[in-house]
C-alpha cells in the first residue's frame, strides 16, 4: 500500500490540527526550518511504502529541503528514483535530512544548492543535478516564495517581495526549465508546483497569486511546445500545507489559523500532497495526462 492510499495518513494529519483546525501560533525567520516547527510537518518518513512506480528515473526537485518538496523526494527514493534536491545554501541543515531518508531507501541523493534567482546559477544546477544522477526524467519545479504582507492591498506591496517572488516563482521555473530540457526525452516529464492562490488570491499576497496563475498558463504552453518530443508537463495545485513557509512569512496569528477554513476544515500535511507527485511522474499510469493542474487543496475549487 503506498502512503497516499493509507488512512492512517488523514488520521495523522487531523490529529495533528486542533479541534477547530488550528496550528500552534509560531513565527521562524525566513527562509524557515523544519525542526523547530510545532508541530514537525508528516513528510511520510515513516509511512511511505514504495512499490516501484519510478524505479531507475532520475528526478531533480527544487526546495527540495522542506514541506512538500521533501515529502516528493521521500516518496519519488522510496519509489524507485535517484533524486537531486536544491535549495538556499542556508537551508543545508534540512537538505542533509533529506539526503539521510534518500539513502535509507537505497537510492542516489544529489545535493544542488543554489539560489534560482540567479540566471547563471539556474544552468550550473541544471548541469550538476544531470551529471551526479547520470541523466534526468523528471523536473519538478517546485521551489517558492511568498511574503504575506501585514497591510493587505497593493499599498502594502514592496518592490523588493514583488522581486524576490517573481524571480522565485516565475523567472527560475523558466530558465531551470530551458537548462534541463535538453536532457529530457520522450517518456519524460516536468511537474510545476502551483497554488490554489492562482485561483483564490489572497488581498495580502497579490505578487505570489499572480506568479502562481502564471504559472498554470507556462504549464498548458509548454505541455503543447514539448508534447510532441513526448514530454508530459503538469502541475499540482496545492492549498494551505504545514510547510516551513508559513511560520517564516505569516505572522503567528495567521499561522495558527492556516487551513481551518477549507472544506476539510485543517491545513494539509506535506505528505499528503507526495501522492499527486507520484502519480504525475509516473510514465504508466499518467502517460496521457498532460497540461493539466492537479488540486490537492482540502476541497478549495481549481477551476
């Protein structure tokens, strides 16, 4: 049984919210850890059991560290892949955690770290991820930024937040995306990492929202440019998940009451999101899904 199929997983995840769906109020320093969260996200460390579904693949996850990242490349180890991560050189701490889980699973772990702000950085990444898994399958584009501003609205939106999230977001999805396609063929795919903010945007983050719907729109565009080298794209659309984000970008208030309105009634756990990672990367079983956005939101609508 693989992990998402598990209902020991969304038992998990419940308990781990209060009564009314609330999170302990906290606050981290960006980028943000997974340690000192409380509590410690489920990244299915103890859970996932594999069945092969990615045996021999290659796959690169950006902010690969942490939350759902972390979670994805727990999974795509435990299934089978050798897995490169990257991310910010001050998040090395958790990047070695996840490397231990890697190895654990008998699988090849590539440490990449590296700013994606920086165009430069975006090739050097693309190239050492390829040359220490020895190729590449998979891309997922997952790392971001976002900044929930305390005076909501565009008068409280500043250039240096509007910067940081669009180089994040948008600028380094593009030019990691342009270094690794060359090493792509058919059979392979790339997996951007969305929002349900594309779809609901908050007032407080307008810059995140925006570069997020951009985001579903490089999904459908490149899904037709690649489609016929037979390179699938998709992304997954994610709602409110216990990630390090959330305590080093929202204040203690806000953190504390992240989830409890979605359908379900609590914030997601990483883990919970690894299964629509699986399932996309997966060559049998998504072979013919392409340009679609996948949402796993506890019932927010991506449509």
């Amino acid at each position: 049984m693989t992990q998402h199929e598990d209902p020991q997983v969304a038992r998990h995840a419940q308990s781990m919210a209060g009564q009314d769906g609330t999170m302990p109020a906290q606050q981290q320093e960006p980028p943000g850890l997974t340690a000192p969260m409380d509590p410690v996200p489920d990244h299915g460390e103890s859970s996932w059991v594999g069945r092969g579904r990615l045996e021999g693949l290659k796959a690169l996850i950006t902010g690969g560290d942490s939350g759902i990242g972390r979670a994805v490349a727990i999974a795509f180890a435990r299934e089978g892949a050798d897995v490169a991560i990257n991310y910010l050189p001050e998040e090395e701490e958790d990047a070695q955690d996840v490397v231990g889980w890697i190895d654990k699973a008998g699988r090849t772990a590539v440490t990449v770290p590296g700013d994606l702000r920086d165009e430069q950085e975006c090739g050097r990444i693309a190239e050492e991820a390829v040359a220490g898994l020895g190729g590449l399958n998979i891309l997922v584009n997952n790392a971001g930024y976002h900044w929930a501003r305390g005076e909501p609205g565009i008068e409280g939106l500043r250039t240096e937040d509007l910067d940081r999230a669009v180089r994040t977001n948008l600028y380094g999805t593009l030019w990691l995306t342009r270094a690794c396609v060359p090493h792509l063929s058919h059979g392979d795919c790339i997996i951007n990492t969305t929002s349900v903010q594309a779809y609901q945007p908050s007032e407080t983050m307008i810059d995140y929202a925006a570069t997020k719907a951009a985001l579903n729109n490089v999904t459908a565009n490149l899904a037709g440019e690649l489609g016929p080298k037979g390179i699938r794209v998709n992304a997954v659309a994610p709602g409110p998940v216990w990630t390090p984000l959330q305590p080093a970008t929202k204040t203690p208030e806000a953190v504390s009451h992240m989830g409890a309105d979605t359908p379900l009634g609590r914030i997601g756990q990483p883990a919970e999101l690894a299964g629509a990672y699986v399932f996309l990367a997966n060559p049998a079983e998504a072979s013919y899904v392409s340009g679609t956005v996948l949402g796993v939101t506890g019932g927010l609508p991506v449509f």
